[in-house]
C-alpha cells in the first residue's frame, strides 16, 4: 500500500501507542508548497520522537534550512517497536512528519549521529524507508545519505552505509552544500549521484565521502594505510567550527511538541567549547575552541522564544555552563527580568569549583531537593591523572553552601575503569559519598534536618578518539562487575544509594567508537539478527551482537580492550578536530605522571587549536 495521509492517521496511528509522535502538525512547525521547493532534506535522528524533539541541533537545523525559501526540510526519528511493526505489515514506507511524503522520494537524508549505540537504528531507518542499506547498491535516484554530529569524528564503522559527512559544526557548511547541490543538478543533464560527490569532496573543506578512499591493514589487525583513490581529494579532513557565535543562525521559533520531550523547555546556547581538559572527554577536545556569546546576544534571543513558544522555563546550555565568564551577570539580568512573570531557568553543566549556590538559588534552577555534581574520580590522585582539576574540599564546601540552603538531596556520578585506577580510588567513591553525608549531618542543626540522600552512580569508562586517554584499552566487562561488586559491598550507610550502569553497554559503545570500516559488516549482520534500539536496555540484544561477531569472523576486545602503541595508526587519524595529536601525547604523559594541563582560559596549553586555524585567536 502507497504511503497515505489518510490511511497512516486512520488506521495505522489509532494501533500505536503514542500516535501523537507520528503526526507531526506541531505549533511551529513548518509546512511548504512542494512546487516552490527545489531540495528536500530529511533530518534524520535515529532514536525515538521524545529524545530526539530535546536535540538543539535539530532546532536550529530545522529552522535554518527552512529559512532558505526554496529549500524544505522535515523530521523523521526511528518509530518504535509498536510503530514500526505497523510500517511493515502495511508496506508503508518510513515517512517524514510534515508532508507524511516517504523519505525516499527526498533529495537528503541527514542522519546526527549523537551516540554509538543508535548506529543499528541507522540501518533499520533505512531499510524502512525502501532503501538499500548500503551505500554502494543505492541509485543516482535514490536520496544521498549524510551524517554529521560528534560521532563523525570516527565514521569509520558507517562508511559503509553513508555517501557522505560533514565533519565539524554545520550550521554554515550544509547550506553550502545544498545550495551546491542546487545549482549541480540544473546544470547537469543527467545526475550523477558519484560525480556530485566528488565535485564537494574537491571543493569543500570538512567534507568526508567514504567511497573515495581505501584502508590497508597489517597482519596483527592494525590500520597500515588509508589513502584517498581519487585525485585532488584531501587526504586529511579538516573539521569546520563557526567562529563567532554572536553572527551565526539561532532560531527565533521552537517547535511545541504536544507529547512530552526529555528537555521540554527553551535550550539556549550560551558558549561552545570546553578548556578544561578533561582527559576522558571527548567532547571538551572536539568542540574546541571556547566561544563566548555576549550577555545581550543571549537575552535578546531568549526573548524572542518566550514570546514565540510561550515556554516558561529556560536551560542555558554549554558543556560547562558555569564556566560562562559572565554567568552572574547574566543570572542577575534573567532574575531581574521575569522574576515576577514565573519563568525559572536552569543551569546544566556545573561544576563543583565553579557553581556558586548563590546564584542557583536566585534563579529556581532546582527544587530543593536535588543537585547534581560530577567529581568523576574517588581519590585526588585519580583526579588528577583524569585532569578533573577538583578537589574533595570544593566538594564539601559546595555541598556545605547547598545544605545551608535548604538542599538535602545530591547526585555524585562517578566513573569506573578510569586509567591507573586502583580498589583504593574505588573505596574512595565510597568515603567521598559517606563524607558528604556527615557534612550534612555536622551543618544542618537537628531541628531544621531532613533526610539526606546521596545518590552514587557509576559508568564504565569508554576510551574516545581525540582524548588523550584513546590509546588506553577498556576494562573487560568482568572487570567492570568486579568493581561494581567491591564498590557496592563498601557503601553501607542506608542515607546513600548506589546506580550503575552496564558494562555491556559501555562494552560495545567503546568497540564502535575505536572501530575502523571492518566493522561495518559487523554492524549489518547485528541488525539482520534483530538489533535496533540498543542504548535502550530493553532492547539490547547481547546474544545477537556476539553472534554478528563470531559470524563476521571479528573480535570485538581487538577493538575495546586494546591498549594501543602510541605508533599505531587510528582509523581516525585521517581526520583533524584541531587539537594535534603531539598535544594528546604530551597530555597522556602527564596523566601517567598525575600532573595537571591549566584551564584554557587561565592559561595555554598548546593544544594546536590556532595553529589549525592560524586566523584564530584564542581569549583575543
């Protein structure tokens, strides 16, 4: 049966549970004359509808590619269980939300990658949509498959099923290509889907189409050489980073979701970027350099969604929100403004030696009942080698400033087989959570205490590329249980609860963000096995993935466990995020002397950021 408004809202909508997600026809939303377009793009998110609608890069994707009259775009997410099931038995094809048109008959379809776990999601979308997976078996007909988000640092293991990615922040690159896209195909009398894609593979930076180059490998399994096989393309990609925040697009309209979104409130983007330096973070490395919007760029554009959304909660968003230079004169201002129109606005993204609960405290960001901190590591020693820069003191003093205030609930999250850890930073997450309670109990006099509660929560440490610690291998998943096992056996006090994640997940998620293209038939015979939805523990298929393993003849520890030689060539080495990899070492040699690289805003670590852009200045 063709796709049909009609048929899909009487009678494949009314068997599904959560129709609503499905419709689309939100306040907000944009609908177009199909005759005045001339490039259709389907921003794809491979996850359902309510974690998708919280993704502020599809906000302003959305409204920016709209903005250009000629071209459209609409939204698709991955249908769950219920939905797809529904798809299937009725030969309807994947459709996106506003015109309910099959994605297929569209010029793009523009995946973001945001984590791992979602890439078997990936496959099924498309192959609901009536597409080949593979890239190689798809016509000059069929829509161009595009990905871009923070997992493209390493698309290796999607090379097989993409015909390309933009590496970087896309904001202004996409419209190139699409107005690229544009113009190539009125000038050309018969398309050709490969031609077009070398023409921007020569012509633009940041742009990574994986059929224009080859891998080689050695016997033992290691990348021996990648190589472009086409002339004039560049052998490495340079990633492409707006520079001034101030100048680049941001929606003045938020699509309203009528079903309820993890986030559902304005995200607004104060800064990018992160000079911590955390060692285990990759997205502080990638996201590089720091970018500082100024306070009346960020009030005047919060004002404009409060009158065009009708939303009265704000999120002031960043990797670090609280590293925001001006964050107390811009709370203060926020305060000032709406304090009497009951619009609360909260502050993700802090850190313990820099949040101040003053400000929290004027601005509502919480109920007083939970905080939520990230001390990361048990033992300053730990600490120190990760480059987390906190020390137990500003955890207590933080915590005494709250519970003087009237919070008596805070969330500690903590990792697990962080480098050089031993049972003794192990324990130490234990003593750190178990100090807390007793400055509780010591700051709060008996006639105004309620019951404190310290939630733990642990996950196990993922190895990332571009972080120094990416040639560190992971812990095997026994490991993990052991250390889940010893840390759960130390805490006792009844005040102090303990959440943690499976090591599987985290298992998996490091062999897909440390693979190279190998992996791709991998990630094929795992979905023909069944595997979608797999960051969803419901859904995870652990038989079947080890399964698409032994079938493929692969070994997923060669990916995750690892440890790798500081010569060894990466699958991602391909590709420049700005920070050099000469950096990374020097930065790996620290960690293993336990010695601290300075906040980039204090002080210059080098990290190579202006010598990718010589035109860039950091803190000018």
């Amino acid at each position: 049966m063709t796709n049909n408004k009609e048929f899909i809202e009487n009678y494949i909508l009314p068997r599904v549970k959560k129709p609503i997600t499905y419709q689309g026809n939100e306040i907000n939303s944009i609908h177009k004359d199909l005759n005045r377009v001339s490039v259709r793009f389907a921003f794809a998110f491979p996850d359902t509808y309510e974690i998708g609608m919280s993704h502020l890069g599809m906000k302003i994707l959305y409204s920016l590619i709209n903005a250009v009259p000629e071209f459209y775009c609409e939204r698709v997410f991955a249908p769950w269980l219920d939905m797809e099931a529904q798809l299937r038995e009725n030969h309807v094809p994947l459709y996106a939300l506003e015109s309910m048109d099959p994605i297929k008959s569209f010029d793009f379809i523009g995946f973001t990658l945001q984590y791992e776990m979602s890439y078997t999601n990936v496959l099924n979308m498309l192959d609901l949509a009536g597409l080949p997976i593979l890239a190689s078996n798809r016509s000059d007909d069929d829509p161009i498959v595009i990905g871009g988000g923070p997992c493209v640092c390493n698309p290796e293991p999607l090379a097989s099923f993409f015909d390309c990615f933009l590496i970087g922040e896309g904001e202004e690159q996409l419209l190139e290509i699409l107005k690229d896209y544009e113009q190539y195909k009125k000038q050309s009398k018969n398309f050709s889907k490969q031609d077009w894609l070398i023409h921007i593979a020569q012509t633009y930076e940041g742009i990574y189409v994986p059929s224009l180059y080859e891998a080689s490998y050695f016997d033992d399994g290691t990348l021996s050489d990648f190589y472009p096989i086409v002339p004039n393309i560049p052998k490495v990609i340079k990633k492409q980073f707006i520079k001034d925040l101030n100048r680049v697009y941001y929606p003045k309209e938020l699509v309203m979701p009528y079903h309820e979104s993890v986030q559902d409130r304005i995200p607004y983007e104060i800064f990018r970027g992160c000079g911590r330096g955390c060692r285990f973070c990759q997205a502080g490395m990638i996201y590089r350099p720091i970018r500082d919007k100024s306070v009346d760029c960020i009030e005047e554009g919060i004002q404009t969604l409060l009158d065009t959304t009708g939303y009265d909660e704000i999120t002031l968003l960043s990797l670090s929100t609280s590293d925001y230079p001006h964050i107390e004169e811009l709370a203060a201002d926020l305060l000032n403004k709406y304090k009497d129109k009951h619009i609360t606005v909260s502050l993700p993204s802090l850190r313990l030696d820099s949040v101040s609960a003053d400000v929290l405290e004027q601005l509502q960001t919480a109920r007083k009942t939970g905080l939520t901190f990230a001390p990361e590591a048990g033992t300053q020693r730990l600490r120190d080698v990760i480059n987390k820069n906190v020390t137990e003191e500003n955890l207590m003093q933080t915590a005494t400033n709250f519970f003087d205030r009237g919070w008596n609930r805070i969330k500690l999250y903590f990792m697990l087989g962080l480098p050089t850890e031993t049972l003794e930073d192990i324990e130490g997450i234990a003593d750190l959570a178990e100090k807390v309670v007793e400055r509780y109990d010591n700051t709060i006099d008996s006639n105004r205490r309620k019951r404190c509660q310290v939630t733990v929560s642990t996950s196990g440490f993922v190895p990332k590329p571009f972080t120094p610690f990416q040639w560190f291998g992971q812990n095997s998943i026994e490991q993990f249980k052991e250390k889940q096992t010893y840390l759960k056996q130390r805490i006792t006090n009844k005040r102090i609860k303990y959440n943690w994640s499976e090591p599987i997940l985290s298992f998996y998620e490091a062999v897909l963000a440390r693979g190279d293209r190998r992996l791709g038939k991998v990630l094929q015979r795992a979905w023909e096995l069944g595997c979608k939805f797999d960051s969803w523990h419901e859904c995870f298929q652990q038989d079947a993935w080890e399964q698409a393993f032994n079938d493929t003849g692969m070994d997923s520890a060669f990916y995750a466990n690892r440890h790798r030689d500081l010569d060894e060539k990466f699958p991602w080495d391909f590709i420049d995020m700005g920070v050099s990899k000469s950096f990374l070492i020097k930065d790996l040699d620290r960690a293993q002397a336990a010695s601290s690289t300075p906040y980039c805003r204090k002080g210059c670590a080098n990290c190579g950021i202006m010598q990718f852009d010589p035109k860039w200045r950091c803190h000018s």
